[in-house]
C-alpha cells in the first residue's frame, strides 16, 4: 500500500470533501478520487459514504483513520531518521497530554532549541492513554502525563510539580463568597482532593480540561478557577486576577515516561535534565 493512498485518505476524512482535499494535497480532485478509490479496492470495503450530500465516513473509514494516522507517524518517524541522520542531527519524539504543553513543555522545548544544537524536535499531543500505547509502540521517544502508568520497562521520572492556586477576577471575592468557578482536569488525584474540600463553600459552574482555556474563559466572562502559578503570574502582577484569600493550594507532578531500553536514553536524559526540577 502506498503512504500517498493513506495521507490522502486522512485529508478527505478530516474535510470530507474532495476538492478542499485537493487544493490542501495541490493535486486535482481527479486524482484525490483515484486514489481513494484505489485504497478502497485494496481493502476490499468502502470508506466514504457517497449516498448523501456531504460526504461522510464509514464505519470501517472511522476504523482505519486511527490506523492510518499510526502509520503516517511511523513513516514520517523512518522518513526523519534516515533523512536527519545525514545531517549529523538526532530527532525526539516528544508526545504530551494537551493541558502539559501550555503548564511547562513549551518553556522546555525552548531550552531544548538553545542548547541541544544537533536535536530534531517533532511534537505530538494525545490522551494519557494513547501516550502510553504510543511510548510502548516506539512511536514516541517520551510522554509527559499527570499520573504515570506502572509498566514493566517503562522509567517513570518527576520532572515538575507544579503549584495551582485559585486565582479569581473579581478582588472582593472570598473563599465563602466564591462564583462562577471553573473546575480544570488535573487528574483523577487533585480533583478528588479538591471536590472533598471545596464542596461546602464552592459550586462548579463550569468544567474544562485545559487551564489555558479556563484561564482565558475567566478573564472574558469573570469567575474563579484553581490554575497553575506559572500561568498566572502576569495577570495578577497587572491587576486582572486575585488570590482568593486563604484558598488552599495543591500541586500538580508531571512525569516523563520512556522505554528503559530505548537506543536514545542518553538524549532523553540530557533533555530532562533541562527542566529545573530534575537538576535539584
């Protein structure tokens, strides 16, 4: 089967529609329709429903774009290899959950660019998980998760812990007069802690799985949110948020996870070792 069949296959299931995946692929929509046409032949099953107006996945399209996009990252993984290898670079696979990256990756990932000259960063988000699969797979080099799976020739290491506080827009709030909160995802860990402490003087209005969102849903709207302390800080020098006085605070670790027997441990390594947690 060709890669082009399946990277094909990916844009038409993402627009469902074959023309806007054609000017996306910059091939005809002739040959876009060839294509599918011919993945469908060698599967032996239909993947578009064509019946209707709008184009629409079938059951065994909706299958296969999970596989597909599996080995679309493989290929480019192999592509990436052979083709950095000759220009002396070494490429890192770096997955995450969507809420890590916007608390501590994207500072990371900088110190990675100034001081790893010869590293190739290519980046992922998935759901913790897809991250395990992904790590276990080979298909990544590291994942970064809020709680960390106990897997044989799995290393597990703490690379941050980070402090949430709850942070409000309105400067006359108190803990008992607390509204309009928005509970983030943290964990299973933290949000059972905080549920248990906060259920008397405290209603969830909202919920979101991101701090970045909340964080930007409160500052439009107005409420209060548990957010990372990191995150916060320019708001609060600037007067937008305010502590909520005698709020409790929680911490959050994050773990990197990577095969024990991974032919890149030593760069793994050198990257962790750019977080200030892990060189104290």
């Amino acid at each position: 089967m060709k890669i082009e069949l399946l990277s094909t296959f990916l844009e038409v299931s993402q627009t469902l529609h074959f023309r806007v995946a054609a000017e996306n692929l910059f091939i005809t929509q002739a040959a876009v329709s060839s294509r599918i046409k011919l993945l469908e032949q060698e599967l032996g099953v239909l993947l578009f429903d064509r019946t209707h107006k709008r184009l629409s996945l079938t059951a065994e399209g909706h299958r296969l774009v999970k596989h597909a996009n599996e080995m679309m990252i493989m290929w480019h993984k192999l592509k990436q290899d052979v083709g950095v290898s000759q220009a002396n670079s070494s490429q890192l696979f770096v997955g995450s959950m969507m809420s890590i990256w916007d608390i501590v990756l994207q500072d990371w990932l900088q110190k990675i660019h100034r001081n790893l000259d010869d590293v190739h960063l290519i980046t992922h988000t998935y759901s913790p998980m897809e991250l395990r699969k992904q790590v276990v797979s080979r298909l990544i080099d590291i994942a970064f998760l809020f709680e960390p799976p106990y897997i044989e020739d799995i290393v597990t290491e703490k690379v941050s812990s980070v402090p949430l506080q709850l942070v409000t827009t309105d400067q006359a709030v108190t803990l008992e007069t607390l509204d309009n909160m928005v509970m983030v995802d943290y964990g299973e860990s933290v949000n059972s802690q905080l549920l248990r402490e906060l259920h008397e003087v405290s209603v969830i209005r909202h919920n979101m799985s991101q701090p970045r969102i909340a964080l930007n849903f409160i500052l439009e709207a107005g409420g209060c949110a548990y957010l990372p302390k990191q995150m916060c800080f320019e708001h609060l020098r600037k007067n937008r948020l305010y502590l909520v006085p005698d709020a409790p605070t929680y911490r959050r670790d994050i773990y990197a996870i990577y095969l024990a027997k991974s032919n890149k441990e030593l760069l793994i390594k050198d990257a962790l070792q750019l977080f200030p947690y892990m060189r104290t």
